[in-house]
C-alpha cells in the first residue's frame, strides 16, 4: 500500500494508464498505454497487431481468383471496398474491361456498404459517449437496427451477411434478384428518414456538444503529413474525394456532394458523416434508376485457379470506403498469383493520427476521439 | 503544378531518374543516399504534401526495393518516389522527418522485411511481437516457419 500523504494531489505526479486491449471503447482489440498528469493525457504509446494475419503473405500464395474473398476480411465492417481495390488493381495492370452494368452494380453495394458501416460508426460511438447522451444504448440500437436492413440486402443478393466474395476480376459474380430493387428502394427511404431521426436527438443536445465540439482537433497541415483519409480528411478541411478526384467504376456518372468541414474537430466528421450518408442514397438512387441491362462481368465464373494470370506490372488502385482510402499496391509476375500485395488499409492511416492529437485531452475525450476515427482493427492489423 | 513540369523539375534533382512511360504517377528512381533529399524535394517543391504509403519489396537476388507514394492533393498529382536498396543491403534513410506519416508504415516495414531506417525515431516491431524470429514478407521466409508460440 502506498503512503498516502506521499501522494502530489496538486497533480504533477505521472500515471501510466493500460487502455485495452480489452477496451470496450477501442472497437477491436487496441491497447493505448496512456501517460497521465491528473486527468490529462501527456504521453501515448499506441500497441496495434493484436489481429494480425499476415493478409500481404497470404495473398503472394492464393491465386487471384481466390483471394477476393480473403479480401473482405481486412475491413469486415466494409468488406465490399476492400474486394473492389483488390480487383480493380488486377484489372488495372491486367487490362480487363468491366462491363457497365457490373461498374454500376460495383457502385451500388459500395455506397450501400458505406450507409452500413456508418451505421455501425454512430451507434458503437454514441454508445461510447454514453450516459451523457440520455441513455447511450438508445442510439446504438437504433442504429444496429438500420444496419441490419442493409444487411438483409447483401444476404438477398450475396448469400452472406458480413463477408462477401461478391466482386471477380473482370465485373460481379452476382447479378440482382428479383423484386430486390423495390426493398432497396423502400429500405433506403426509412434509412433516409432515421438518419434524420438520429439528427434531431443529437442536435443540440448540450452533452453532445461538449464532448465533441473543439474536441480532438487535426489540423489541415497533420491531415495530409499523415496521410489520414476519408471523413477524417474531409472534416480537417481538404476537400478530397477518390470518388471525385480519380473516379472508378463510372463514379462520373453521379451526382452527389462531398461535405467538407473546417473545424477538424470530432463534430466535423460527425457532421461529414452525417451528409455522407444522405449522399449514398443518392447515389444508390440513381444506380437503381439508371442501371444498365447487360453481362455482369466480362470473365467466366471461376472454374480453376489458373483462370486469371495478370502479366507483369504494377497498379495501385484505391478505393473510397466509408472510412478512407483504401488502397492495393499490386506487383504481378504474369503467374496466377501476385509478387508482390500492400495494403494501404484507412483505418492504419487514420489511428496513426492518434498519438499526435491525444496529448492535452482528458481520458473521457480518448474515447470520444478515437470512436471518431472509427478505426476497423482487422484494417488497422491486417 | 502540371505532371508535365513536375517532371521535369524531378528530372533536375541529383540522384533521380524519372521513368519515361506512365502519365499517372510519375515514377522516380532515387539513390539510397539520395532518398531523403528526394523526399523533401517532393513535399517542399513539388507541393506533395500528402503522404499515402511506404513499402518495399523484396526482389529476392536484387535485394530489397523500397516504395513511397505521396500525392499533391490540389494539382492530382501523384508521384512514387522508389530506392533500391541493393542485394543485402537493409539500411535506408528515414523520410520521418519529412512525413510524420511515414513512422507506422517504416516501423510495419522493418516488421516485415528488416529494412533498418537511420534517424527513426522509434524502430520497434509493430504488428508482430517483439520476440518474433524473422521477417515475414522476405521471400525467403517460408509460409510454414515455426513460431514461438502464441502466448
């Protein structure tokens, strides 16, 4: 036991706080080895790796018919853009057409995965925030509900919930049911109106506020030595979109508004979210009124492993998902498989912020900035 | 910022060469002991400020290559800055003094293949465990070696 009279209560004495890796607020498995003074953070030490499975080994050793699938696995909560960038750089090098109605197909579920993984963000951050939003689980009900309607469509069109295998080199490997557009449609309208729903309990609520205006500040000049990506970037006031800046899979074809805020503070991308997910539905409007009839991919369905053999080159391929760049540095050797795979994976990006902004925060505003970076750890890892 | 001028002012600097073929991204082929002063160039100069990622790859006989991609986001310019290392070579500047971004993507790159980067300002492990024996993404490090056990 420890004197207590020995104890500085004017608060100059360091503590060395364990956050996780069991931390039901890291969202995955992260430690942050804190150093406090008081309540306030004045060192951090990030451990990452927990989930690491080597996904740039294993892709050097699976054909590139087979890998796809294993794709989906480094951002689960995203799997459909993580696929997409893995295809689209062997197209790239390989010179594979993709026809238009697979661009659009491609188009359609990214946007959908985005409206999903949103979903999960809001909830699992409101829900960290807690109490102070009367009643934190409200949200993160709500919210789990709306993702789960996404969901049913993916198991309507996939087969699978969380995991997808839907994108092949050359276009989709799965065309639309039937009657799927009308519950696209009708599940994207009530989406649509709970978001408003979740605005009107989070707008001006004073607690929300406070936790998150001024909160967790990046500046503009961080953002981009960082290289973070996504809402995060948008909401430190770098008016950057993949989807807009080099647009794939016909991204040109759509209408939609990139939201950029200048605070760069947790309300920021709170608010960059919240307009992503109205932008979405738009889009995924648009896919449906405008989808063209056609073949879904320009290949036959896999049949062997040495079906797709991409000649010697390099790509790199990036991908706006709902979190960032997501990006897949190819080196191909003209065999069935790749030289060389990198992941350039958003949420990495995005937590390496982490130890540059958390000095000068309270431990509440840890929780509070890092649900705001909504990291995937199976990204973060790989 | 044109590609076109950009190219052309890499062109200039000592220790580059450009390739001839791709519009997107220029490709410069840097010197190892150049590398730093490549990178600098690229931010202060050619207005890259935005950092994407660092890897290397591992070339087998011809040893190890190291891969920078950094973006200009207002001109959409996107420039790969690579070095060979040389066979058995496995030291290379550290470009964190540049880029603060670029300290988790060295510390994942010294995890993976070895690579040491002088002036780091924390070369540990990352991903792996610190006792790990090797580096994974060497192409001589076999899918099946053993590992100490998972504790």
């Amino acid at each position: 036991m420890p004197d207590v009279r020995a104890i500085d209560y004017a608060g100059s004495e360091r503590l060395t706080m364990n956050m996780g890796p069991q931390h039901p607020s890291a969202h995955g498995v992260f430690r942050a080895i804190l150093t406090l003074e008081g309540e306030t953070v004045v060192g951090v030490d990030a451990v990452i790796g927990y989930l690491h499975r080597c996904h740039e080994k294993l892709a050097e050793n699976l054909a590139y018919v087979q890998y796809p699938t294993i794709a989906s696995k480094t951002d689960y909560v995203a799997a459909m853009s993580s696929e997409l960038a893995y295809v689209m750089a062997a197209e790239q090098i390989a010179k594979v057409e993709v026809p238009k109605r697979a661009q659009y197909l491609r188009v359609l579920v990214g946007e959908l995965q985005r409206i999903a993984s949103h979903c999960l963000w809001l909830g699992t951050w409101c829900m960290d925030m807690g109490g102070a939003l009367g009643g934190g689980a409200t949200i993160f009900l709500y919210c789990i509900r709306e993702r789960e309607l996404v969901l049913d469509l993916f198991e309507a069109l996939v087969g699978a919930r969380l995991l997808y295998g839907f994108h092949q080199v050359g276009g989709v490997r799965y065309d639309l049911p039937e009657g799927w557009t009308d519950l696209c449609r009708r599940t994207i309208d009530l989406i649509d109106s709970r978001v408003d729903e979740y605005e009107h309990m989070l707008a001006d609520n004073p607690f929300f506020d406070m936790r998150t205006k001024g909160v967790g500040v990046i500046s503009r000049e961080l953002a981009q030595d960082v290289g973070i990506s996504g809402p995060l970037l948008r909401g430190s006031g770098v008016d950057f979109d993949l989807r807009r800046a080099y647009p794939y899979s016909s991204y040109e074809d759509f209408e939609f508004r990139v939201p950029v805020e200048t605070a760069g503070d947790c309300y920021a991308r709170y608010h960059v979210r919240m307009v992503e997910f109205r932008q979405s539905a738009r889009i995924v409007r648009q896919v449906l009124d405008g989808l063209p009839e056609g073949p879904i991919s320009s290949r036959p369905g896999v049949k062997s492993l040495a079906q797709v053999k991409v000649p010697k080159g390099e790509a790199y391929a990036r991908v706006e998902g709902p979190r960032g760049e997501v990006g897949c540095y190819l080196v191909a050797d003209g065999s069935n498989k790749p030289y060389r795979m990198k992941w350039r994976g958003a949420s990495f990006s995005n937590l390496s912020v982490l130890p540059h902004i958390l000095v000068g925060a309270s431990v509440a505003d840890v929780v509070a900035i890092m649900g705001s970076v909504d990291p995937v750890f199976g990204e973060v890892d790989r | 910022m044109t590609p076109e001028r950009a190219r052309e002012l890499l062109a200039t600097v000592a220790g580059v060469t450009v390739a001839a073929t791709p519009p997107a991204p220029i490709v410069a082929q840097v010197l190892t002991e150049h590398w730093l002063d490549a990178a600098r160039y690229a931010k202060a100069t050619l207005g890259c400020t935005y950092f994407s990622f660092l890897t290397a790859i591992d070339w087998k006989a011809d040893g190890l290559e190291i891969v920078v991609w950094v973006d200009n986001l207002d001109a959409k310019l996107s420039v790969q800055l690579r070095t060979r290392l040389g066979a058995g070579q496995t030291t290379c500047a550290s470009i964190v003094p540049v880029y603060r971004g670029a300290n988790w993507m060295e510390r994942e790159c010294f995890d993976m293949f070895g690579v040491q980067f002088v002036g780091h300002p924390d070369p540990r492990r990352i991903l792996l465990a610190d006792d790990w024996q090797g580096h994974p993404l060497l192409k001589s490090y076999a899918v099946d070696t053993p590992h100490p056990p998972y504790r």
